[in-house]
C-alpha cells in the first residue's frame, strides 16, 4: 500500500469511526435524556461513503472525472441530517402522529430528517446515473453483470426468508409451541404487509442513500483492501467484524436497553453471515449497486414481515438461547466463504477494482 493508499485508508478510518465515536457521545446524552434518537442512527449510515468521498477528492491529482454532483450532494445531505440529529437535543418537538396506517407516532426530528434523507437521495440517484462512464468507473458505481445481479439479489431474497422461517420453525419446536409461527401466519392476513412489500422498490429511490452510504464505504472501498492484505476469505471475516464493532453504540443505545452484549453478539453473527454474501456477490458481480439493494432488502423486509412495523428495529430483547439459534440458521449465508471465487489468491488492488490514483 503507498502512502495515497494509507492517506486514503486513514481519512475512511477517521470519518467512519471518528466521526461515529464523536457522535456517540451525543447519542448517550439523548439516551439520558430519553430522546428518541433514530435520527443519530440514520445518519450514521452515512459515514462511511463520506470516508471514501473525501478520500478519493483529497488524493486526487491526475484530474480524472468524478461523479462530483453525485459526490457533493452525498456530503452535503450527510452534514444536514447531522445537524437535525443535534437539533434535537436541544429543541424538544412533540411526536407526530401518523395515524394507524402510518405506524403510530413518530418523533419529530426522526421525520424531519427523512426529507434530507429523500432528497438527496432521489438527487444523488439522478448524478449518478448521467454522470457519464469515466466518472462512474473511476467512481466505482457502474451498473455491471445485470443477469448475475439480478440472480444474485433473488438468491439474497431466498435466503433471507428462508433463514427467517427456518428460525421461526426451530424456535417453536423449542418451545414446543406454534406461537411464533401463528404470529408470522397473522401478519400474512393483514393487507399493510403487502402494501409495505409493494412500496418497497419505490422506497428504494428515496432511501437508497443510506444503503449506498454503508455499502460504497465497506465493500468498495475496504473489502477489497482487507483481502488483498489478507487474502480473500480472512479478508471478508475481517471485514465482518470491523463491519459489527462499527455498530456496536446502536446496538448498544437504540437496539436494545436491557440485552446489549447478546445484542452484540448477534450483531457479529449478523455482519459475519451477510456479510460473506455481500462480499461473494460484490466480488462475482463487481456491481456495487448489488449489495446495496441487498443491504435495503435486509433492513426493509423486517418492516414488512412486521406488517409495516418500523418499531420493531429499537428497544429489543435478545436471550441468549436465541443466539444459537441464529448462528445455526446464519449458516445458509456462512456457507458462502467455501465459494470458489473466495478460493482465489490475493489479488492487487488494480484487480480488485480499488482505484489507485
């Protein structure tokens, strides 16, 4: 790695755990102050693009195209939603009430900063898309390999589910019960859960920004720095846990209040599992754009089989019987590291699509 590599890795590092760890600390003090704190959350998401932006403008020297509207409009929504999650710390607003339809109430600040959040998404979207070959290759975010990202994506799809039933089924029989399986059939009869499963692709327009904002910063950026040190499959494990570390004040303040070190651990559970399958599918399609659906699919279809329940991301309850549980059923996407492509030998950062300018 030269020195504009290590530049480079530092101003990831120091944005998207920096910035993060900066931040935490305001997160604790609205936890002390039970403030609802999505909006701290949300942006979160967003540092780790902003990393590899700022990293790729302060190195570059040769002038080589960059989608800088897409860029800018990344950095600047970033900073905005930012400045909401601040704001309400110090400016309390009352909830707003959705009605039943729209999930209840919802707090004030958490809703604000979605219009950033929309805007700049939709915006972003439309720089990325006419900022022209040169630009989106030297930027990473060309459209490559379409049918295998399509098959991949319903792969993700029918794993995912499948992971989900499989763990309702072994937790009833567990529990020598159908509870959790009555639960799911229920949430089947209720028409939100369609509706939220239909909105879903257009959701995707208005929120892919937080997606793109964690997945250009791990697997563009650092998957392919973690494996050509380490090799393809340490790599992506490696990947896996700086992935789970980076979430651990969410796991810790917004996830749950009472189970946070189970929380944790199956937060490593989670980033290990998807995160292999992420990495294989990134690596077979070089299609940033994959992982990114992959990753909104992941966070959104809990809503849906929640039937339109976006509460059910905070103030969980993790037991520690439930941890095996959700290792053994993580296997489908575990079993991925045994691929051939991870099978490879370390390649250069040229080959791996890493930019080196």
């Amino acid at each position: 790695m030269d020195s504009v590599e290590k530049k480079k890795l530092w101003i990831f590092v120091a944005i998207a755990y920096g910035v993060t760890a900066i931040m935490s600390i305001f997160m604790y003090i609205g936890l002390r102050k039970e403030i609802d704190i999505t909006a701290f959350v949300n942006v979160q998401m967003m540092y780790p693009a902003c990393g590899v932006i700022i990293g790729k403008l302060v190195s570059r020297k040769d002038g080589g195209k960059l989608p800088m509207g897409g860029y800018i409009t990344t950095l600047v929504t970033t900073v905005i939603m930012m400045i909401c999650a601040l704001m309400s710390l110090f400016i309390r607003l009352d909830p707003i009430d959705m009605g039943e339809a729209g999930g209840g109430q919802i707090d004030a600040w958490n809703l604000i900063s979605q219009f950033p959040l929309m805007i700049g998404g939709v915006v972003a979207y439309v720089f990325f898309w006419v900022c022209g070959k040169e630009a989106s290759e030297n930027a990473g975010i060309r459209r490559k390999n379409i049918k295998m990202s399509i098959i991949l994506i319903a792969v993700f799809l029918m794993l995912y589910l499948g992971r989900t039933f499989s763990s309702i089924f072994l937790s009833d029989l567990i529990n020598g019960d159908s509870a959790n399986w009555d639960a799911m059939k229920e949430v089947f009869t209720k028409p939100v859960t369609y509706i939220t499963a239909i909105s879903l692709p257009i959701n995707f327009f208005f929120a892919f920004i937080a997606f793109f904002g964690e997945e250009y910063g791990w697997r563009y950026y650092l998957q392919p720095v973690m494996q050509s040190k380490f090799g393809k499959r340490l790599g992506v494990i490696i990947l896996g846990l700086v992935w789970a570390v980076w979430h651990i004040n969410i796991d810790f303040m917004f996830y749950t209040k009472d189970t946070q070190i189970q929380m944790f651990v199956g937060q490593i559970i989670t980033c290990l599992s998807i995160g292999i399958f992420f990495g294989y599918a990134y690596m077979k399609t070089q299609n940033i754009w994959v992982p990114v659906i992959m990753h909104f699919l992941n966070n959104n279809l809990i809503a849906v089989l929640a039937a339109g329940d976006t509460s059910v991301l905070s103030n969980q309850s993790v037991s520690w019987i439930e941890i095996p549980l959700h290792l053994l059923t993580s296997l489908l996407f575990i079993a991925f590291i045994f691929a051939p492509v991870y099978g490879k030998k370390k390649t250069s950062k040229a080959e791996d699509g890493i930019e080196v300018r």
